[in-house]
C-alpha cells in the first residue's frame, strides 16, 4: 500500500474539505482517515490517503493538490507516509 500524509492549512471557508476529497476521489485515491479543526477561524485537516490505485505519479498528485490549494486559499503538503514517519520518529 503506498500512503501519503495530506496537511491543509489555512483560513476557513466553504468547500475546502469538499475539494480536497473530490480531486482525491477523482483520482482513485482512498481517504483512510481524516482529522480536522477550526480554531479561531483557521482550518487545519490531516489525512492519511492510499494512493496504491491512482493512476497518477506522487510528484502529479502532490502538484495538483498543492495547486487546488492555491486556488481555494489554502496550503496542501502531501508527504509519503515513510517520509513523514522518519521525521516524526522521538
């Protein structure tokens, strides 16, 4: 299974989880958890996507997300999950 980490940060607004799981969705890109949270206006969400059956590169997926991101007023990181657990490792 090849999972990436999907970090969105940025001002709420209407729509931006909707985004985010439609271009995920559109691209065989299974959500295996979700987390989010509005403090003070601002909207953060973590996920933890398997992206074993999208036709679509790491690089493609982590561009395109990064650009829907621009386009709704946010910022998307998508790191491959052994990535992220190397850097996170106490």
């Amino acid at each position: 299974m090849k999972k990436a980490i999907i970090t969105v940060v940025g001002r709420d607004a209407v729509g931006i989880i909707a985004r985010v799981c439609t271009y995920l969705s559109e691209n065989h890109c299974n959500i295996l958890d979700i987390s989010q949270t509005i403090t003070g206006g601002y909207f953060n969400m973590m996920m933890v996507a398997d992206l074993t059956d999208s036709s679509k590169q790491f690089s493609e997926l982590r561009e395109d997300l990064k650009k829907t991101g621009e386009e709704i007023g946010v910022v998307i990181h998508v790191q491959r999950e052994e990535i992220f657990e190397k850097m996170h490792r106490i």
